[in-house]
C-alpha cells in the first residue's frame, strides 16, 4: 500500500517534471508564472541529501501560491534532475536558464557540482541560491550563498573545541574532495596561529563512500591516548559516517573521551543510524532542528504535514533554502520585478527572519549573517545545542587564514563591484577564484 | 466505646503520619528547588548542583541524575513542573512526573524545556554515580564503576576510593580502584609509587597519566615514568599487530564475500555480469525488510534474512540470466554492456520504489560491541560475525562444487559444454542454476555487508569493483583463489593504510594488482588443463 503511493508519487513527480519540461510557453517578461528552476539531484549518489531540498523549495513555493502569489503572479517550479554528474549540472542549468527562461534557481549541493555550473549562470546572467555550507574561496556575482562560510562553522567550532573543552590535539578527518581538503587547510593555518605544534595534528583523508574505518579509527585513539586532550574536527561527507561513526562505538571511544565534531553530519545523516552509542559527539551548523523558537516549530510542522510523514526530519540546508527563497522573495518585492540585474542590486541588505529566532541579512559579498550552534548528538537522533554564538556572524568569502586570500573582499555593491578586490594591490583580481587551490 | 477507640486509633495514625507528611513535602520541595537550581545554573554550576543532589540522600535522586545525565530531565513551561520523558521520539514526548513518578502522558515537545547537558558533565556525573555504584553487592557492577572512574578522579573523590579499597574484597575490583587512584596520584601529584602500579597496564588513561608525566620537572620522575612507558611500549606493540592482522581479515573476508558470488558467475560460468552489486544491494534491502516486518526482533529478522536474502537474490538472479544474459551467450562486451544497464535499472527502481535515503539496519545487541582481549586490544563483534560467516559460506560452496551432483555439473558445462551435453547434462538448466547460486551467495553478501556500511541504492556500486579485482587476483575460476585474495588484499591494504593513508593505500593495493597480472595473467591460482587454454 505504501509502496504503491510511493510509485504514484514518484510517477507523478515524473509526469510533472515531464510536463513542465516539454509544454515550457516563451513567455514574455513580467507575464504568466515566475518559474523558478529547482535544480537538486534526484538519482545518483546525492539523492540522499538532495532530493529533500527538492521538496522543501516544492512546499515553500506551494506555500507562496497560497497566500497569493508574487507581484500578483503564480510561482511555477521547474524541476530537472541533474542526477549527481557533475557536468550535467552544468548542461541542465544552461536548459534552466535558456529554454525554460527561469528567474531564479535554487540548487547545488557538492562544491564541484557548484563550480560547474558557475560559468553558465556568470554567462547566462542568472540568479542561484546554493545552501550548503561549503570551503569559501569564492564569490559570484550571480551566485548568493545562504550556507556557511568556513568562519560561520569550522572556525567557531573549533573556537568551542579550543576554549570550552579544552582541547590541545587534534585530528583533522575528512573525505578527499575540495569542500575538506580547503577546510583543513584554513584550520590547520588556524590552528597553528594559535600556538598548536605539529606533532598534535593529525590529517587523515579517505576516499568517498568509504566503509572500513578500522585502523584509521584505531590510529585515532593511539593518537588521542598521548595525555593531551583530543578531538576530531570531521568534514566526512556523505553516507561514510555511518560506518564511521559505527566504528567509534564499536572501538569504544566516547565522546567524553575523544569528541568528534562533524560539519557535515545533520538531523538527516542521523535518521540513518542509532544515535545511542554517539551521544555526545558535536556538529557545527547554523540551524538544528531542535531549536526551541516557535518559527522552527511551525516549520517543523509545515514540513511534517507536507511529507506526510510523522518522522520527517529538518536539517541546515533546508532552513538555507527556507531564508535564501524568502530573501530572494522580498528582493522581488522591493524591486517590483523579477529581472535579475533588478533582483541581484535590490537583495543586498534585504533581512528575513530566520528559523532559530534571529534574523538573516544579505551582505554585500552575497553571503548572509548566520548565528553558529554547537550541538551534541542525543539518542533520539537530534542535537542539543551546547553553545551558540552571542550574534550571528557573517559569512566571509575569502578566508583571512589563507596566505593567498587574506587580503581580498568581495562586494558587489556599485562602485567596488567586485567579488575578489584585493585591499593592498587596491585592484579587483578579475577571475571568481583564485586561491582556493 | 468501640467507636471512641476508633476515633483515638485515628487520631494516633493522624499524629504519627503528620511528621511523615510533612518531611515528605519538604523533600519535595526541596528536590523542586534542587532542580530548579539545577534547571537555571550555567553549565559550569551544573555540575556542583548535581553533587549536591547525589547529596541530598533522596532516593530519587540517582534517576533525576540518569535522566539529567542522557539529556530526559525536563521542565514543563507552564507549570514549572519537572518530569523525566521517556520517550523523545517526534513531536510529543512521553513524559513521567520526576517527583511523584506519575505518568503524566504525552506533552508537546514545544511545552517542554530539556535541562542542558554537556560531555564534560556527563562524565562528572558518571563519575558521581560510579561512586554510588561501588557500594552495591554486585561485583560486575562495581567492576565496571571502578573502570569508569579510572582518569575520573579528584580530590574529594580520591578520599571515598582509598576508604572504599580497604573494605574491598574482590580482587578485580580492588586492582582496577588501586589503578585509577595511582592515575589521580601520578597525574596530580607526582606520585613516584603510583608509577609503578601503572607500569605495564595498557589502559589508556594510565598511559596519558604516564605521558604527562614525562613532563615533569622532578628527574627521578621523569625516569620512571619513561621506564613505565617503554615497558607498555613493547606490549603495545604485540597488540597493535595484532590488531592490524585482524583488521586485514576482516576486511579480506568482507571482499572474500562480496567477490565469492561473482567467483561463480564470473570465474565459473564466464559472465561479466556487472549487477553483481546490486544483488549484493538486494540481500541488503531484504535484511532491512525481514527487520521492517519483524520490530522489535533485530536478531531473529537478521537470521531469517540469510535465507530469504539468498532466495530474493538467486530469483533476481534467475530473471536477469533468462531476460537477458542467456541471449548474449559468448559475447563479453554486450552481456558487461547490458548488464550495466541492468545495474542502473535496478538502483533506479530502489530509489524509486523504497528510497533515496539509506535505510537503518539494527544491529543485534549480541553483534555490537567488541570482545575485550586486553585494555589494548578489543575484537569488535560484528566483524568476528562476519569473518565467521564467510567461511562458512565458503566452505558450504566448496561443498556444494565439489560433492553435490550440481557441482559436478557445472564443472562438466564449464569445461566442455558440447561433451557436457551430449552425456546427457541439460545445459540450460545447469547455466541456471548456477546463475541462481552465484546470485543467492552475493544475497547472503548483501545480509551481511548491511550490518557494517550503509544501506541504500549505491551499497553495490562500492563493492563491485574490488569484486572483479578479487576474482581475477585469485585466478579466475577457483574458489580457493578468491579466498586467499580477499583475504590477503583485505591484509594488504590494512598493513598499508596507516602509513600510506587510505587513498594512497586503495591506489597501491590496484596498481599492484595490475603489475601481478602482467606477471601472471591468470591469477594466484591459474587453472590448468586443456578446459583453462580455450
């Protein structure tokens, strides 16, 4: 019974994309629905993560149609699957773009699926809301970033780590791809500044989807028995925490012994394992589902009834996307239009209110103001937050702990207008990225 | 006169149970205002609260404790009332008054307000309660209080150990409080004599205590702390071999699992048959079905899934060779070709139909956890399952190839398949019945890989490739030749991945692999005969 809705379901979803795709009208400007491009993989490796995404920015927009509409117009989703391959996202953004004639995307999650469809947005002039956290080291004009900055996660937590618990050693674990090697990099260049020798770091990279944690696990815990307390900064992606984490518990290292504090592992990863043996361990994110504000709870309960599942969960990126299409709502709203020259000039500055009883504000580098939680993992699968910082933060785009990017900002407000302005040279760099790698 | 005597009786009980009543409300109102402390305090008060709590010699204190302690202690906003929940699972948690231990039903989690906790308070209260825990009668029990306290100790609670060890009688216990006490002493005091006790133990706080100990500015200390350190030094050595060869077999026998199914498709039938994992994906979903229609029964669930994983894999199995690979007989490129199709078909189907997101497979309670060797070197359970389980399917297939009438026949179809069949042997049915046995083995793969990684639509992709570098490594063909390659690619890459790092180690582990088949392009153990030339 259940499978079958859930064969509807999904042919309906196909019938929709389907439809969508195939019957696009070229409409003119400022006639018939504002479409907006969803553009998250449904298939593949990153369905996992993506495809929630997917329906929040479906629910947002349905809940928009509801209450009228934007500028007296219906919001239309356009759905396409880029299926977790990379250069697709790419292809399916230029589709976006060009033949579906989208005002806006939302969509993106991995870094390199990010920087693939980065030219097409710069040479199309489109908008795109990317709400993962992610490594920095850029700043797009067409591209507004409603996730974390390294300083609105990595840094604070390692803060926290530093300060509050009193950590002296560290291990730096993380899969090998962009998003950790370049994290690593900023809080080794951190960490060091703040007096912390060689010999008390530990970097450690594995592959993606990685399972056998055995002897990296048993390292760690040679590693943390020196006499000095240690910690675990993670930036394991995806689906190999489970077996990770699993390992922790079966090796029996504690939190209380060696705290792993995990920037990629939400409510959702959590939904996959049991959280029992994990209590204690931390993640870093700018949201959690626990949060006790009532904004969170209505959320919470928008989204349950929307699944139709009593035990869906909440996670960081949707509430990303939860302010990234609320800002981008209210930046139509100032500027009467959907244009994306309009949109782009008239977003910075924009505040919505967020989901943890704050409120998100568009800087001029296209990052927003976020607060930080620390949060320890309980066994019902959810965080309890230990520490949150006193303000929000906002989002930096070039890392002032990186020798190539310490002396660039971004802003995109007239006259500067630029995304890599380098303060000595006093001259913008020209290129979106340079230091990352 | 009876009715007088009544009434005096009464007022008796009245009198005596006044006192009682109202010790009671003050308890009452004095836990309330304990936990009202305990509710506001700032995490770095928590924790005197909490002392004062095990103090106050109420009863209930160990419980608000436990609760405080697993984040359950909570206070209902309105009334001001605390209540431990008891479950905190969706939007309204089940809740039982903390003071009166009344059921009060289930509350809106946006009602309530958890009391904070954070890992260093855990452990101060473990530590709280360990000390609770040394005066039961029970001497597990106290074994374990006594390991839990071990890098736990201060000062006040030093004093409690050392009176505690002298009225202690079980050994064991007695050993392990002498070691956390000469943990606290060498690593507050300096403690020369502790030293000794800790030379030669293989916990890991006695080692941290030692190694901050070889900072010290006393010489005599230093030395002897260094002494006791190179003496566990060797033994940690022993141990951590050890535990490399264990690690290598277990992960040899997870790839001996997964390839052994392919061993027979591949090795013995000669089909590329590149869904292999997502076969190994269906025995998986099959476990996490069996436990989906059996709650609450983990472990019967994970043992009905052995046979029901072989079969749901042996039928997809039977269905791809008949829809499919029969027609392709004898032409490689199309059968790897279609058969990858089939792969990203059957993933498809899964994300559609159940899922995109992994499923949680339960582990039982007798598979988590590990076998406690010594303090250095511990077995994890699943794992040893999964070694075991390996070779009894292995030897089962053995068995099943070289005893049983089938076998004989798919060996016959193998090396001549014309001889085969004109001796009467149906060619077709045996094509298939090995189909089905290679995919049912890759079932049980799939039941047991679920118990150590993830289950979802790319379980198989992950292991199809070291699969194929298992059979050929082996020598295509020989099931003895896919044993000793798993196991010793398993061994390979667990001696290389410390020092090469994980990446590094998977790159070394294929390029040396490439480099032997050019050796000897036929594995381990090439079969021989005329049957291997053609």
């Amino acid at each position: 019974m259940k499978i079958k809705k859930q064969i509807t379901a999904g042919l309906s979803a196909l019938a929709l994309s389907l439809t969508v795709s195939v019957s696009a009208p070229v409409a003119a400007a400022d006639e018939g629905p504002i479409k907006v491009g969803i553009l998250h993989s449904l298939s593949g490796t990153m369905a996992i993560s993506e495809s929630t995404l997917k329906d929040t920015m479906l629910m947002l927009i349905k809940e928009q149609n509801e209450n009228g509409g934007l500028l007296g117009r219906k919001l239309e989703p356009v759905v396409v699957d880029p299926a977790s391959n990379w250069p697709l996202f790419a292809e399916k953004a230029r589709e976006l773009l060009a033949k579906d004639k989208v005002d806006v995307i939302f969509g993106n999650w991995t870094s390199v699926s990010r920087k693939s469809v980065l030219p097409v947005v710069e040479e199309l002039n489109g908008l795109l809301f990317y709400p993962v956290q992610y490594e920095g080291e850029e700043s797009s004009e067409n591209v507004f970033y409603t996730g974390a900055a390294p300083n609105q996660q990595a840094i604070p937590a390692v803060n926290y780590l530093m300060n509050q618990v009193g950590v002296k050693r560290w291990v730096l674990a993380g899969t090998d791809y962009v998003y950790p090697r370049t994290t690593n990099k900023i809080l080794e260049a951190y960490l060091k500044d703040h007096g912390v020798a060689d010999d008390d770091i530990m970097v450690n990279y594995t592959p993606f989807g990685h399972s056998n944690w055995q002897s990296i696990v048993s390292d760690i815990k040679t590693f943390g028995s020196q006499g000095k307390k240690t910690a675990v900064v993670s930036t394991i992606n995806g689906d190999a925490n489970v077996p990770f984490y699993r390992e922790l518990a079966n090796q029996g290292i504690k939190a209380e012994d060696i705290p792993v504090v995990a920037f990629s592992v939400g409510e959702q990863e959590l939904s996959g394992i049991d959280t029992g043996p994990l209590v204690g361990h931390l993640a870093a994110w700018n949201y959690f589902m626990s949060v006790d504000t009532d904004a969170n709870y209505d959320f919470i309960d928008k989204w349950v009834a929307y699944t139709g599942k009593e035990d869906a969960v909440t996670n960081d990126p949707m509430e990303a996307h939860y302010i990234g299409f609320n800002m981008w709502k209210e930046a139509v709203k100032k500027a009467g239009t959907t244009d994306v020259d309009a949109v782009k000039d008239a977003i910075i500055g924009v505040s919505v209110p967020n989901l943890t009883g704050g409120y998100a504000t568009m800087m001029p580098n296209h990052h927003i103001t976020k607060p930080v939680l620390i949060g320890e993992i309980q066994d019902n699968g959810q965080f309890s937050v230990v520490w949150q910082t006193p303000s929000t933060v906002a989002g930096d785009a070039w890392s002032d702990y990186l020798p190539g990017s310490k002396d660039l900002i971004s802003d995109w407000r007239k006259p500067l207008h630029c995304g890599n302005y380098n303060v000595v040279t006093k001259s913008c760099g020209g290129k979106s990225e340079v230091a990352a790698e | 006169m009876s009715i007088i005597r009544s009434l005096k009786q009464l007022l008796i009980v009245c009198l005596l149970s006044l006192p009682v009543l109202g010790h009671a409300q003050a308890n009452d109102e004095q836990a309330q205002s304990l936990l009202t402390q305990l509710a506001d305090a700032s995490y770095a008060q928590k924790g005197k609260i909490a002392g004062e709590i095990a103090r106050s010699g109420d009863e209930r204190a160990r419980g608000w404790l436990e609760a405080f302690s697993a984040g359950k202690l909570a206070k209902v906003e309105d009334s001001g009332k605390f209540v431990i929940v008891l479950s905190n699972r969706g939007r309204n948690w089940t809740v039982q008054d903390a003071l009166t231990g009344d059921d009060l039903g289930e509350i809106s989690r946006r009602d309530l307000d958890t009391i904070r906790v954070n890992n260093s308070l855990r452990s101060e209260i473990d530590g709280i309660l360990s000390v609770i825990d040394l005066t039961v009668n029970d001497a597990d029990k106290r074994l374990e209080a006594a390991r839990g306290l071990r890098g736990n100790v201060d000062e006040a609670m030093a004093k409690k150990l050392t009176e505690l060890m002298a009225s202690e009688e079980d050994a064991d216990v007695k050993a392990t409080l002498d070691e956390a006490l000469a943990i606290y002493k060498v690593e507050e005091q300096g403690d020369i004599g502790a030293v000794k006790t800790l030379s030669g133990s293989l916990n890991s706080e006695a080692r941290a205590a030692l190694n901050s100990a070889t900072y010290s500015d006393d010489p005599a200390l230093k030395q002897a702390a260094q002494d006791a350190l190179a003496s566990i030094e060797t033994k940690l050595k022993w141990n951590r071999a050890a535990e490399t060869l264990y690690f290598g077999l277990s992960l040899g026998s997870v790839l001996v699992l997964a390839a052994i199914g392919l061993a027979i498709t591949f090795g013995v039938m000669g089909v590329i048959n590149m869904a292999h994992g997502e076969l190994i994906m269906l025995g998986a979903y099959t476990t996490w079905g069996m436990q989906q229609m059996l709650p609450g029964q983990p472990g019967l669930a994970l043992i009905l899934s052995i046979p029901a994983g072989f079969l749901v894999s042996a039928l997809a199995g039977v269905a791809i060779e008949r829809s499919v690979i029969q027609f392709l007989k004898g032409r490689p490129l199309e059968t790897l070709l279609a058969t990858f199709g089939i792969s990203l078909v059957l993933q498809q189907l899964v994300r559609t139909v159940i899922s995109p997101l992994n499923r949680t497979v339960v582990t039982p309670d007798w598979m988590s956890g590990s076998i406690m060797v010594n303090e250095a070197l511990s077995l994890t359970l699943n794992r040893l399952y999964i070694i075991g389980f390996a070779l009894v399917v292995f030897v089962g297939l053995m068995l099943i190839m070289r005893k049983t009438r089938l076998g004989l026949e798919v060996r016959a179809v193998t090396q001549n398949r014309a001889m085969a069949r004109s001796m009467g042997i149906k060619a077709t049915k045996v094509d298939i019945m090995t189909f089905a046995l290679g995919s049912g083995v890759a079932g049980l793969a799939g039941v047991a890989l679920s118990q150590i990684t993830n289950v979802g639509p790319n379980l198989g992709q992950n292991y199809i490739i070291d699969s194929f570098m298992v059979v050929v490594f082996g020598g295509v063909g020989n099931l003895w030749g896919t044993l000793v390659a798993g196991l010793s690619l398993g061994t390979i890459n667990q001696l290389l991945e410390p020092w090469a790092g994980a990446v590094l180690a998977k790159i070394l582990v294929l390029v040396f692999i490439i480099l032997f088949i050019q050796k000897r392009p036929r594995g381990l153990f090439p079969q021989k005969g005329r049957a291997a030339e053609g």
